[in-house]
C-alpha cells in the first residue's frame, strides 16, 4: 500500500514528484513518536526525521528526511546524504503472524514500535528483496488519517504541493 523514499531534501524531493509526477498534495509531519521502540533489539527511539506522505490513486507515496547520523531504520539501509527505494508497507491482516512469518524466514527485526494504538515494525529483507518491508497493524485511526489523505489527492487541483508545512 505504500512505497518509500529516503531522501537527502524532503522539499525538492516533494517538488520534483508534484511537478514530474503529478502526485499531491504531500502531508508533511516532523517526527513520529513510537513508545515501546525497539531498533534491533535494544530500546530505542525513532529516529528524528521529516516525512511526507501523499497518494498516487491508491498507492501511498512517502518521503522520508532523516538530517543526522542517529542510529535507526533508516541508517541501516543509507548514510546521510543517501537516497533511495527503503521500504514497502504492508497493512496486515494478522500484524503478528505476519511479523513472525518474515522472522522465521530469517528477516531480521530492525525496528518495532507502538504509535497511535497499533503496533509498526520494519523487517530487515535488504539481503533478499533490497529494501525493507514495513508492516503497520491496523486501527480505525490510522485508516481515516490514510482516507483523508486520499480524498485530498483525489480532489488535489496541483496547487500548494504541501499541507501542514513543519
């Protein structure tokens, strides 16, 4: 359901898919708080990062920023300054037995966190697919953030590129 980038300028990075691509309006948002995190293993928090989020029809596109060298899901896979494909996101139908079906297939558990009321992690498959796979629990909440996310894309007239500008 969704697609992400790790880019070193999440403001052009916005630009360039709003004028190339046509996607929008991008939701920016400054840092994801996550309780109960975990980054391989140890207790963590998130990393401090810039995101955007926008559709494309039904496909979610997000955009993330990360401006330090802190440990975490992202500097797993790029060093500042690096960009590229990071993950794919999945919405479970079973969060668990979906996590656990990558573990047991010997993903690695890169970061796994509670925000909002559901349960987020990454799944370290970079040796196999060369990118992660993020699975995000499902919740009402995060549905109707997702829904109005789309009706505004939907209904997006290719003016302002960027909503709730941090």
């Amino acid at each position: 359901m969704q697609v992400c980038w790790v880019v070193p300028d999440l403001r052009a990075a916005v630009e360039a898919w709003a004028g190339t691509a046509g996607v929008g309006p991008f939701f920016w948002f400054d840092g994801v708080t996550f309780t109960d995190g975990r980054h391989r293993g140890e207790p963590a928090a998130f990393p401090e990062v810039s995101a955007a989020i926008a559709y494309a029809g039904d496909l979610q596109v997000e955009l993330v920023c990360q401006d330090n060298d802190d440990p975490g899901v992202f500097r797993d896979v790029f060093r500042q300054g690096e960009s590229g494909l990071h993950h794919l996101a999945v919405t479970c139908t079973d969060y668990q037995a979906e996590r656990d079906a990558y573990l047991a297939k010997g993903a690695a558990l890169a970061f796994e966190g509670v925000t909002g009321t559901s349960r987020t992690c990454w799944v370290d498959t970079t040796p196999t697919l060369g990118f992660m796979i993020e699975l995000l629990e499902p919740s009402e909440t995060r549905e109707a953030w997702f829904s109005n996310m789309r009706a505004a894309a939907r209904a997006w007239d290719g003016t302002d590129p960027i909503v709730g500008l941090g």
